[in-house]
C-alpha cells in the first residue's frame, strides 16, 4: 500500500476552485517532484496533505490515517509528515537547539537531554553544529533553511514535505540546503517536494507530477517525462524555466 | 486656622501613595489575567469566542470607569452587598484595565505572523501550545510599550478611585490643600511623585525591552 | 464634562439607593451594634480637615464624638466629600452625616436634616478698593466658589447672570482668587478672615452677606427614632450652651442668642 493517497481531491477558496480532482499516490521511499507554474495549485496540494488546508471533496490518507475524516487526529498525524516552508519560519524567540527540540519537548513530552541529543544530531546533520547556541537572525538564510530542515527530522517523520524550499535563497546558498535533501534521498526518505529547481527534480526524484490550472496535467519517471513531454503546456512550461 | 505644609504632610502623602501603587498593582494583576482570557478569545478561530470578547471589550471601553467605580460601590450596597471602597477600586480598574490591555495583546497577538502559526501546527503542537511557546513569547515583545504606555495612564487615573472616598495620592493631595490652602506646594508634591511611579515604570520596561531584545 | 459625568452618577446612585431602600440603620441598630458610623469631611475648614499630624480634627468632628458619647457607643469616623455625602448616607454606607450641610428643601427629598447645630455667615468677598459695594455692581467680574455649597446656591439664585468660577472646593477657590484668574471670592466669614490673618497686606473685604447658613446633621430617611434622637440632642447641647461654645472656639463667633431651629 502507498503512504500517501489522494483520491478525487477538490478543494475551493471561496469561489476559486484551486484543486480540482487530484489523484496521486506515493510509496515508501519515493520521491515526488511537484513542479507548475506559480497558481497552479502545487503548494495548497502539499498544504493538504498535512492538513493545514481543508479539502472540500475526496479523500486523503496518510501513513494509514484518513485526514479528511470528520474527527482526524491531525496533531497526531503531523508528527509523521514533516513539512519545510519557503520562508523557513524558524522561531525568532528560540535558539537554534530550542527551534529543534520544541516540538520534540511539548508534543512528544521528552526528557531534555534525550532532546538535545537529538537536536545535536539532526543539527549536525545539516551541517550546522557550531551555530547551536545561535539565533535565527544570526543565521543566513541557507543556513535558517537547513535548521528547519533538521526541526522537521528531529520529529522523526515518515515523509517530508518542502514547499518551494529554495525558492527564497540568494542563488549561491541554494546548493548547500540541497545538499542536505540529497542526503536525505540517499537515506531512502520519503519526500514530496514543490520545485522550481529542475536539475535537482531530474537527478533526485524519481517522479515528476506537472500541475496545471489545479489539475495534474503530466506526471511519470522524472527524468523521462522532463526530457520528453507529452504535453504541450508541459513544454512550453519547460521552455519558460529552463530557457 | 489655616497651618503650614510641613515634612508630616509629606509623609502623608507618601503614605496616600502606597495606595495608588497597591490600587495599580492589584488593578493590572487581576486585569492582566482577564486581559490574556478575552485577547485570547479576541484572537481565537471560534466566531462565539470573538463575539464575546468583542462585546466585553467594548462595553468596558464604552462606559466611563467613573460609572464603573459608582456601579461597583453604590449599586451594589443598594442590593444590600457592602462593597468597600478598595474592592469597588480593585474591581472597577481592574475591568477597566482588562479591556485595554485586551486590546493591546490582541493587536500583539495578531502581529505575530501567520507562518509562525502554520509552522508549529505542522510540527504537532496544538493551538494553546502554540499560543504559548511559539505566538505568546513573541507578542510579549511587541507589546510591552503600548502596554507601560497604558500602565502610566492607569497610575495617574486611579486618582478617579476619590469619588467613592477612596483616599490615593490625589486625594490626599486635595485634603492637605484644604487644610494648608497652599495649593502650590502639595500639588507640586504630589506632582513629583507621580513622575517618580511613571518614570521608574518606563525605566523597567526599558530594561526589560533590552533584555528581551538580548535573549530574542 | 467630567463633573457632570459625577454628579449625574451621584444622582443615578443616590436614586438608586432611594428606589431600593436598603435597610437603613435605626437607632436601636445603632445601639445594638455598640458603634455609629459618621460621615464627616477631610476638606472642609473649619469643620472637617487634617490637623499638623493629618489626623482629622474640626467642629463636625468635635460634634460627632460628642455624639457617639452621648449614645454611648463607639464612634467610627467615614470620611466623605460634599459631592458624595448624601450618595453614602441614601446609601447606608453612614448612619449619620455631619459634613458642614445646609438644609435645601431638594436635599431634603433625599435624606432628613436634623435642627441645625451651628453656623456661619456666606458671603462676597473683594480686595481693598475692588469698587464693587453690592452684588449688583459686580458686572462681568468673575466670582470664584467651591462648587455646590451653600454659598454657590446663594450666589447663583441672587446673580443668575454673574461670572462665577465653580472650583472643586474652597482652597481652590480661593487659590484662584489670590492668584489672580478671578475677581471676587464667594465663601464663608470665617475662610475670608482666615485669609487675611494670613496676608493681612491683602486683605479680603466684605462685599454682600448673603445670609447666616445654618449647619444639620444628615439622617437616613426612614429612620424616624434617630432623627428625634439627633434633633433631642441638638437642642439640649444649644440650651446648655455647648454647641455655641464650640461654634466660637472653631468659627470665632458664638451662636446668636436666638438661634433658629427646624
């Protein structure tokens, strides 16, 4: 069975209807590159599938988990889906070591030092050790992104979700936060992530999913379907990025 | 008939003083409690909520705490409840207080961003966890200068609490007048101190500004 | 703005307390209790206000003890404003007040006065060579008076078109008299000399006396058998000669000999 299944998913601001039937599943350890132009619906998708967007019609079930039935425990679930923004929101307040073990202290209830082991290790695992006592706004943004990245992990989630994570750095700090996914690609994580970074989508995953105006439009083998669309809006799509 | 101001009318006063500090405190304790209820409920995803703390919010803003304190003293030993003058002060600034500073920590509290929200809720907490760990410790921040801003105005409009024969620092001020007729000397006392309680309150909110500025 | 704000609440609270009727004392509870609460004034001269050592002191002061004394109980001493004494009394936070009060037949609608116990003259004063003789040459000159007292109610029945300043009370009224802001000073014989004992460089002249103003003690309504009681003692201690000794000793003239009484 998938991990992740979305079936017939419809989903409406107001008027707007922004998804519009999705059907995607996503096994243990795949990864799933989300790619579209801006407004297509690529991040309220992803939104939805941790439940901080309400579906209007479907079904999503996560890790055996129906999200969209009435009385879902999401607190519960979001412990297993991790999920990193665009704009990092690392917490201002809070150290970096406090960032990571925040979650792990209120929502898990462990002990202190068990945290800090673990933000230790996640930390460092992002390649940021030294900056622990650190506070967000003495980081840069690369590195703010990698902390995030490392206080989703220290939850120890069964997927991880990045939502256009690079897509606010300076051109010369995105290698160092793709750097970790690619780690993480190797340790076999699941992952869906949202993309405008197409040589990585080709590399790293394994399958590409192109959105168009809330539907998906073209999905397949990622390196495949981007040397060769199907589609004509998939190509013209391909030749506005990469061109 | 009419004496001198002497050292003894200085101590007086100092002594009428404890009783606007007191009155302060206990106004802003009690208030603050219900002040973090209703800006709570002010900010809460929950229609009801809002509209109860709306409601609350302004009718406390809308009637004068002047009414208020008359509402709490009179009224109530009219219905046979004998209400001192310092519970009627208490209860009445503290109302009155817990509406304002309500809303200052709603503007707070909505001044947080939004992704600071999101952002703990995809990590598992929930909303009071947020509130408290993630939204609370940064609103705190925000607010601390509206919120002395508010708190030196509520020094100086305990005074009010006199209508109901409450004897605070302006009161006394008033009677030491009436004895002395020297109006100049014991309001510029009274006039000092005053400056003293508000100047040493923005003194500390100073501090602790830097200090939380310091820890983030 | 602000005063009218209070005197409309007073008034809300004084009704209030009217409509309800809350249990007022009687004498019997007062002497059940072993204790009369009295409602005197902090910020009255001569009859209410604080002494070198802030203790409260005064002819309503003196009055009250000798009251308690003479009921044989404890005597607590309230401390009200003339702006709330009849409020605390309609609302039996007192049982008594003796807070420097004349009789109004309006007042009287409110609470009982007793016979009155003393007395003073109010009147208009001016500086030397003011060239003001009579109320009726006072013209556009400004009148300064502590708001709501016997002598603003005189004042402003004889001169509806006169200048007057309301002040909280007498010792801002008669700052701003000696200050300058206003040009004639409303108040009692006793303040207009006190003053001049004071600076007798500028001495305060009478103008116009108004008239003699009797002091009452203020009873609940509804309390019949303390109203007699009150009225019994204050005629006992006029016929003796007490009260007009104590007249003199505060307000440096004794009672007329033939005092009225209600």
């Amino acid at each position: 069975m998938s991990l992740i299944e979305l079936k017939e998913v419809c989903k409406r601001f107001g008027n707007l209807e922004v998804l519009k039937d999705i059907d995607l599943s996503v096994d243990e350890g795949e990864i799933v590159a989300v790619i579209g132009r801006s407004g297509s619906g690529k991040s309220t998708m992803l939104r939805c599938v941790n439940g901080l967007e309400p579906v209007q019609k479907g079904r999503i079930v996560v890790d055996g988990t129906d999200i969209t039935a009435p009385k879902a425990d999401l607190n519960d679930l979001r412990q297993r889906v991790g999920m990193v923004f665009q704009s990092y929101n690392l917490f201002p307040h809070l150290s970096v070591e406090r960032n990571v073990t925040l979650a792990l202290r209120v929502v898990r209830k462990t002990p202190e030092a068990e945290a800090r082991d673990i933000a230790h290790e996640m930390v460092t695992k992002v390649g940021l050790a030294e900056k622990l006592n650190a506070y967000p706004d003495e980081l840069s943004g690369g590195q703010q992104q990698r902390v995030a990245i490392a206080r989703s992990l220290a939850m120890g989630p069964k997927v991880m979700l990045f939502d256009e994570i690079t897509s606010a750095l300076d051109p010369e700090l995105v290698g160092e936060v793709l750097r970790v996914l690619e780690t993480l690609a190797a340790e076999g994580m699941t992952m869906i992530l949202v993309t405008h970074e197409m040589n990585f989508a080709r590399t790293v995953g394994h399958r590409v999913v192109f959105m168009h105006e809330g539907r998906i439009h073209e999905e397949g083998p990622a390196r495949a379907t981007l040397d060769s669309p199907r589609t004509a809006e998939l190509t013209s799509f391909l030749d506005a990025v990469l061109h | 008939m009419m004496r001198e101001f002497g050292l003894n009318d200085v101590y007086f006063l100092l002594l009428a003083a404890r009783w606007t500090i007191a009155l302060t405190l206990a106004s802003t304790l009690i208030g603050g409690l219900i002040a973090l209820v209703v800006a709570i409920l002010r900010t809460m995803p929950f229609r009801l909520a809002n509209w109860l703390a709306i409601g609350y919010i302004n009718l406390v803003q809308g009637t004068p705490v002047l009414g208020q304190l008359f509402i709490f003293f009179f009224g109530f030993s009219a219905f046979g409840l004998d209400v001192g003058a310092w519970t009627a002060a208490v209860t009445a600034f503290s109302i009155y207080a817990s509406a304002f500073l309500a809303e200052i920590w709603r503007g707070s509290l909505q001044s947080v961003p939004k992704p600071q929200w999101e952002t703990s809720a995809a990590l598992g907490l929930r909303y009071f966890e947020q509130l408290r760990y993630v939204v609370i410790p940064q609103a705190v921040r925000i607010s601390l200068p509206p919120t002395v801003g508010f708190l030196v105005q509520l020094v100086k409009n305990t005074s009010l609490a006199y209508v109901i024969g409450f004897v605070e620092l302006t009161r006394a001020g008033n009677m030491l007048n009436n004895a002395t007729f020297a109006p100049l000397i014991v309001f510029l006392t009274v006039a000092a101190m005053y400056f003293v309680m508000c100047f040493s309150l923005s003194l500390t909110s100073r501090k602790l500004e830097r200090s939380l500025h310091v820890a983030h | 703005m602000f005063k009218q704000i209070t005197g409309l609440a007073f008034a809300v609270a004084t009704a209030l307390a009217g409509f309800m009727t809350p249990a007022q004392a009687e004498l019997k509870d007062i002497l059940d209790a072993g204790k009369i609460r009295i409602g005197v004034t902090a910020d009255v001269q001569p009859f209410g206000f604080l002494d070198e050592n802030n203790e409260k002191i005064g002819l309503d002061v003196d009055v009250a003890g000798m009251i308690a004394e003479a009921m044989g109980v404890d005597l607590e001493l309230v401390t009200v404003t003339s702006a709330n004494r009849i409020s605390y009394l309609a609302t039996n936070r007192i049982d008594l007040t003796i807070a420097a009060m004349g009789a109004t037949p309006e007042r009287a609608l409110q609470i009982n006065f007793s016979s009155p116990y003393s007395a003073l003259s109010i009147g208009l004063f001016g500086p030397e060579g003011s060239g003001v003789d009579s109320l009726a040459e006072v013209g556009d000159k400004s009148i300064a008076v502590a708001r709501g007292t016997t002598q603003d109610i005189e004042l402003t029945a004889r001169a509806p078109d006169a200048n007057i300043s309301r002040y909280d009370d007498d010792a801002t009224a008669a700052s701003a008299y000696l200050s300058g802001q206003d040009d004639l000073f409303a108040t009692a014989n006793i303040i207009a000399s006190s003053l001049t004992q004071r600076d007798p460089d500028n001495p305060l002249k009478p103008i116009e006396m108004f008239r003699y103003s009797p002091a009452h003690v203020g009873v609940p309504k509804g309390s019949p058998e303390l109203l007699q009681w009150v009225n019994t003692f204050v005629f006992y201690n006029i016929n003796n000669g007490v009260l007009s000794d104590l007249t003199e000793k505060w307000l440096g003239t004794p009672l007329p000999e033939n005092f009225p009484s209600l």
